[in-house]
DNA sequence: ATTATCTATAGATCTATAGATAATGC
DNA sequence: ATTATCTATAGATCTATAGATAATGC
C-alpha cells in the first residue's frame, strides 16, 4: 500500500551496497542459521537474538517477512558462487583439471551450502514465487558455471558426451560429500579430500595406469 | 510411570512385526513426509491429516511424542537399507562393477532418503540422544554395506587406497545427485544415471580407452 | 479389561502488525 | 522528517496431556 513498496518490487535482488549496514548484517546471521539449519528449522527469533535485537525488528529491514529474508539471503549467496565460480573458473582455463580443483577450492572458502537439503526440505514450505527463485538462483549459480566447464571439456572431446548439466550434479554432490566427510570423524584435511574428489571425477577409483594429476603434469587441455 | 513403558525402554527398535496393523500405518505416512520434507517442516497435524485421524490419536501409538516417532521412522529405514544393501551386495559378488550397480538399483527401488538434510537440519533439532540414535543407524544401514565392498575390493587390489568410508561418502554423494537429477528437469531415465554413475566412480568421466562397462565384459574381480 | 480412537484444552512458540521511542539530519 | 530500534500483542499453530467414548475379547 506505501508507495515505497511499489517502486521496489524485487528489493531482495538489490546489490550488496543499497543495503544498509544493519540490513547486512541481519543477512549474514540469517545466512548462517538458514544455510546450516534450512528454512523450517529457524525461527525469526534465533536470528534476532544472534544479533541482540528483538524479533520485531527485523520486520523494519524485511517488511515482508520470513520468507523474504530467506529469499534474499539465497539469492545472495548464490550470486556470490555465480561470481566465485565463474572466476575461478576463468582463472584456472583452459585445464579440465585445474578448473575442476578451482571450483572444488572455491567451495572451501565458503560456506557448505547442504544443496540437496535446500531443494528437498526448503523449497516445499516457500510460496510457489519464492520456491522459483530460489531454484533459479541455485541453478543460475552453480549449475550455470559447471555447464560452461563440462561443455567446453566436451568440445575438446576430452569428455563423454553426458549432459553437462548431468556432470555438474555428480560433481557437485561429490563436493557435498566432502563437506559431509569433514563434519565426520574423517581425519584427512579438505585438500586431500578436494584432490581425491577431482581425481575420482575424471578418473574414477580403479587402481590402474591411468595418469595421476597430483603427479603427473599430463594436461586436460588442447594445447 | 506406567511398568509397561519400564519394560520396553527402546521400544522402537522392536521388529516390524512386534508393531500393529495401525502403527505401522502411522510409521508409513510418518516416513514419507519426515524423509520427503524433514523434521520441522512436518507438523504431527500432517501426519494426522494424512491418516485421516486426529492430532493427539497419535500418542496412542508413539507416547514420547514427535521426536521418538521420527526416531523410529529413521531406524526402520535404515535398517531396511541395511538389510536390502546387504543382500544386494551379497548377491552380486564378487565383481565390484556389479556390486555398485546392484546397490545403486537398491537404492532407485527405495524412496529417496537425502541423507545430507537429514544430518544438517534434522539432527541438531533433536535431543541428544535423538541425534545419536539417527546417526548411528545411518551409518550402519548404509556406510557399512559400502565399507565392506571397496574395503573387500581394495584387498584385491582393484581400487587405490583411500580409506573405505571416504569412497562410500563419495558413491552415496553420486547416488544422491541421481535423485536430485530425477526431479529436475533431466529427461534421462533413472537406469541410464545409475549405469554412469557406477561408470564415473570406477573410471571417471574422461573420454579415451579405459574399458566401458556397459559394452566390455571385464570384470573386477579376481578370477 | 484392552485397544484405538476421539474431544477439549493448556501452554509454548511463532509470525506479523501497531504504534511508541530515541537518535540523527535537514 | 527519517532511520532504526523498541514494547505489546493478536492470531495462528504446534506439541502434549487429560479424560471420554466405542468396539472388541475374555
């Protein structure tokens, strides 16, 4: 009804700086609980108190409520892996390999994201628009990058010829995994974990010839 | 306070039939919305409405309330993955291709469990017995069937020495990404993901002359 | 007497709204 | 006047308990 809602259907899309410094910083804490908790799990109350305010107050910054603070929080961080990933994946071309590691390194300097958690449990309590954005930022983050890897890999016919999108799935669940390995009693350190993960990625885990990339500097590129 | 509840401590680790006709009826439904949706998100009114009976109705069967109810939801699939990995994975020895394929088909004839939302947002919701309880049955019902297969396939020498929970993180992570393909937008059949996720976890994804299950009739095994 | 439901409700919690308050900037 | 909080609370929902009811089996 204020004018001020009209002129800003999609505040939640806003870059980083047209928020106020108190807005970011309820999203940070927002992103930490929802990310590790999901949606259902918390309560507009816990992200108050880790910010030492009352819960009301959160209405001042997203006046629309739960669900958009939880929209804005996804759709912030996965335009942050969009810009991550596409980076680092700039960065480390033309190699298969040295993209593949670039990306799983990425995901090691931030957050784990529990993928899987957020389309199964998530997406079902959010209103049919929130749902599709949050799917949409998901796919535009980090399936869109992998994409671009796989099918320029395939190009070269350095790669099966699956569907990229396909190959991005199993490489980001593998990624997933990892995280799911270190939160367990597994002793190995993420860079071992990383390595292994992008070696069973293009090779698979038979013990045989095939090239050994912490090893051996064969490139997965057509130069 | 009552003798019967002294006398039955864990009483939903009795066997399936030890339970009756309505109580399994209620554990069914239960399952289906806890692993579809998770822990929170489900009210004990959904799985009352679902059943076509009233809310409180469902003390009658699961006394302690919501969190023993998902606690026996949790073990009874775990324990029937359990015992299906291990026939899978019996039948199929000992060639390890086939064992991985019969566990990937275990898995496509069972609901979906996402297995990482389970661990990050169920678990901290729960007491901590709860939470002990769900993880240790996760770990037996899945991680152990899979220890035994790449630990087995190691001895032979088949697979390079990485420790066995690690490999079986890995292949369960692919197994999961096929259940998050099916509900996308991917048109390819669920025998088609689990043929080439058994493929990427033995050779990778890259092209070139390593042997090709589908086609070739190698086996990995020793004789 | 036992089994399996039901109604009714207490008590807790959660989202969201209304309106007050205090500080800052014009 | 604007910004950013607060208090207070309505209304919804959720878990859990108490006790009634109806059917079945001894």
């Amino acid at each position: 009804m204020y004018p001020e809602d009209e002129r800003r259907p999609e505040a939640e899309l806003q870059p980083d700086d047209a928020l106020s410094e108190a807005a970011r910083r309820v999203l940070d804490v927002a992103e930490r609980l929802f990310m590790e908790q999901g949606y259902a799990t918390v309560a507009l109350r816990d992200i108050a108190d880790a910010l030492g305010m009352r819960q009301a107050s959160l209405y001042y910054h997203f006046p629309a409520g739960k669900e958009q603070l939880y929209v804005a929080v996804v759709e912030r961080v996965f335009a942050r892996h969009r810009a991550g990933l596409e980076a680092a994946v700039q960065a480390a071309a033309p190699d298969l390999r040295d993209q593949l590691q670039a990306v799983a390194d990425w995901f090691g300097t931030q957050p784990p994201i529990n993928f899987l958690g957020m389309m199964y449990a998530d997406l079902p309590a959010l209103s049919a628009e929130g749902a599709r954005r949050v799917a949409r930022s998901a796919f535009r983050g980090v399936f869109g990058p992998l994409h671009e890897v796989f099918a320029a890999a395939q190009a070269r016919g350095l790669v099966r010829p699956l569907h990229p999108d396909l190959l991005a799935g199993f490489f980001i669940a593998l990624l997933d995994g990892i995280t799911f390995s270190l939160t367990q009693q597994s002793h190995l350190p993420r860079a071992t974990l990383t390595r292994e993960a992008v070696r069973l990625m293009l090779y698979g885990i038979v013990s045989g010839d095939e090239p050994v990339p912490s090893e051996q500097p064969e490139r997965f590129s057509e130069d």
